[in-house]
C-alpha cells in the first residue's frame, strides 16, 4: 500500500510540480486520506492520495479482491481567489473515501454528490467524474494490479447534476463546450439547459 502511495506522489509531482499545502483525513473504518494543493498560476488543484492504495470492489461481489479492481485518485482544478476554495479538502476526502465506505466504483461517468456545497457558498454540491489521462498519466502497477487513474472532479450546479441524470454525462459535456463554460470557475452559474 505505502509503495503504491509513493508511486503516485511522485507521479503527481512529476505532472503538478510541489504541493503547497496537505490535509490528512481519517474516516471510521477507512484508510488515511490525503488531499494535496498544487498551485499553477492563476489555478488550484487538488489531489487526493490515498484512495488508490486498495482497489475499488464490484458492491455485487461476494468478497472484495485485496489485489485485483480499479484504482482511482480524484482531481479538482479551480481559479484561484474567487471563493475560499480550500475548504473543499474534507468534502474531497469524503469523495475519496466513498469506495470504502459506500462499496462504490468511481469511474468516469459518474455523478458524486454530498448534499452540501464543496466550499463555503459554493453553487455545487456535486460532481462529474471526467475520463482520465489529459492531467496526469495513469500510474502502471505489477500484474495483476490495475493501473492507478487521475479522474478529473467537473463540479455540477443541481440543475446540471438533475439534467445529467436524464441526458446521460456526455450530453451535459457536450453542452459546456458547446456554451464555452469555464469549469474552473468557482463562482459559475448552471449551463443554459433549455
């Protein structure tokens, strides 16, 4: 498990260079999470470490495999400034720690929602798991080991994460682009969804 975490530090500091901040957060029952703040500019990301360090189980599957199953951190981009964005490190732990507490699979695709904003203020309560590899590259583990993925967090408006529950996460992207909406701003009104 610390091997795994090892490799997937360097390979966030390798493609977001030094964090300048890390939180630790311990749940009942679960594996230490951490989440590290990386600054790039005018934009904050923040990293999970830790969720990775087992797989993700199938929930229908009798026992969890303690080696095969996806592995996943989770990656949240915002602008800088706008909005006391730092306060999203627990909701993001708590995002982290869903596949051990909830027996879920996190994979692009999926909606994650808390029931309150990520930060103080926020238009967001929820999120888009986004498809990896355009951040940071997928960390390759020995057979029979899955690669370890960077899935990218796209906050949700709840009109968004409602129209993303009958139009399916492709059509809600599509829509974005289509409406040239800055995914990283913090202060971001919903989508036009007429």
């Amino acid at each position: 498990m610390e091997e795994i975490l090892a490799l997937v530090e360097a390979r966030l500091r390798n493609a977001l260079g030094e964090p300048d901040a890390r939180a630790a957060v311990t749940f009942l029952g679960t594996d230490r999470i951490e989440v590290l703040r990386f600054l790039d500019g005018d934009v904050v990301r923040y990293a999970t470490l830790g969720m990775s360090a087992q797989p993700m189980a199938d929930p229908t599957a009798p026992f969890a495999d303690p080696v095969k199953g996806p592995r996943a951190e989770l990656v949240l981009s915002v602008r800088v400034g706008l909005a006391d964005t730092d306060q999203v490190l627990r909701p993001l732990a708590v995002l982290a720690a869903s596949p051990q507490v909830e027996g879920v699979i996190v994979a692009p695709g999926a909606s994650l929602d808390l029931g309150d904003p990520l930060w103080p203020s926020a238009p967001f309560s929820s999120v888009l798991v986004a498809e990896p590899g355009g951040l940071v590259e997928d960390v390759e583990l020995d057979e029979p080991m899955d690669p370890v993925r960077f899935l990218p967090l796209l906050p949700m408006t709840s009109n968004e994460a409602a129209w993303k529950r009958v139009r399916g996460a492709q059509e809600l992207q599509e829509r974005w682009l289509s409406h040239g909406t800055d995914l990283r701003d913090p202060l971001r009104n919903s989508v036009a969804l007429d």
